[in-house]
C-alpha cells in the first residue's frame, strides 16, 4: 500500500492543494485502484510522484484526477506523463478528467500531451469560479480527455 504520510509531505513540499495527512492515509487505502506513486529506482520507498484520482460515481469508465505532482527536483523528466500513462492503462479508462488553473502551463501541457498520445480531444469547461472559494484561489476549469486509446 502507498505511504499515504509520504505522500502528504510531498504534496506539502511542492505546491499543491493542502490536504490533511487524513485525506492520504485514506487515498491508499479505499482508492489505491486509482493512485499511481513514483518512486526513485535506487530507493523504492520514497515517493517522487504520484497521482491520486477516483472513478467517477456516476460516470465509472471516467476517471477524474484529484491530484498529481512531481517533486522540484524530478520535474521535466516525463514522470507526470509516464504516470498518467500508468492510471490510463490500471484501470483501463475511457475518459480522463481533471481540473486545471488557468495559470498551470505545467498542468495545462501535462493533460494536452496526454490527450495527443492517447489520440483523445480534450474539451475545456469552467467548473468552479474563483468566487467558489475562499480568497486567494484560482478558478479551476475541467479538461474532459476522450476516448482515450493505448498510447501512439
Ligand atoms: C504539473 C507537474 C505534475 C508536471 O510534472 P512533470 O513530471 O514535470 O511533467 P512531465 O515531465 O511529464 O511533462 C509533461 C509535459 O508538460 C511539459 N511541461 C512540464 N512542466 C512544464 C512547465 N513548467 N512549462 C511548460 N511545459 C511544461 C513537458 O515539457 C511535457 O511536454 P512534452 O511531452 O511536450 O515535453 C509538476 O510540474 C508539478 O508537480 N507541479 C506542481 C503541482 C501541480 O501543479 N499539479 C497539478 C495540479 S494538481
């Protein structure tokens, strides 16, 4: 099972959303079906990336990504990428779905690069407006990728 406390620190550590621990612990054990973790191949217990999603309750072959992320010092090496590739082919989705906001050039070309390789289009809606949150988040627009194929 992932290390749902590691995983925590790491989001902690790189800029994501802030979560509680709870939320990681609980993430490896009721949704491992749809997490992926990346690990250094020298020492495969210290988390570097990973991505944790759900499928969705009234859509199941979509797949909707809570969070991903790569650790500063691993980024542009294609571990975003290669784990998104991982979830696509673990669960066998149809569909790919995330939210992304609209300053994340990072995020933004993770999800399009993915929908080329899996010769998916990728339509864009608002989801939730800046004014859905407390002061001091962006609004996060929904990326739909589909239908997904094995990758070219
Ligand atoms: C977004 C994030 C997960 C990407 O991880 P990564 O391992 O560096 O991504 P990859 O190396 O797989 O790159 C995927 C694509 O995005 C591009 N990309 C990555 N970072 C980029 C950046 N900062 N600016 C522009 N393009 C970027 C890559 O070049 C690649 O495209 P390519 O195939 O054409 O070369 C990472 O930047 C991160 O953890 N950011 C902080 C957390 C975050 O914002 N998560 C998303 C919202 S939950």
């Amino acid at each position: 099972m992932a290390d749902g406390s590691a995983l925590w620190s790491l989001a902690r550590a790189n800029g994501l959303d802030e979560n509680s621990p709870y939320a990681y612990l609980l993430w490896a054990e009721y949704f491992a079906d749809t997490m992926v973790v990346a690990t250094t191949e020298d020492d495969d217990e210290t988390p570097v990336g990973f991505v944790t999603a759900f499928a969705r309750p009234d859509e199941p072959s979509t797949v909707f990504v809570w969070q991903i992320g790569v650790d500063d010092s691993h980024r542009r090496r294609g571990i975003a990428g290669s784990l998104l590739d991982h979830l696509a082919e673990w669960t066998g989705l149809e569909t790919l779905e995330a939210t992304v906001t609209p300053t994340n050039v990072a995020s933004e070309t993770l999800f399009r690069r993915f929908g080329e390789r899996h010769g998916a289009s990728v339509t864009t809606e608002d989801l939730f407006p800046e004014d859905a949150f407390p002061p001091g988040h962006e609004a996060e627009v929904r990326f739909r990728i589909g239908p997904v194929t094995s990758p070219r």
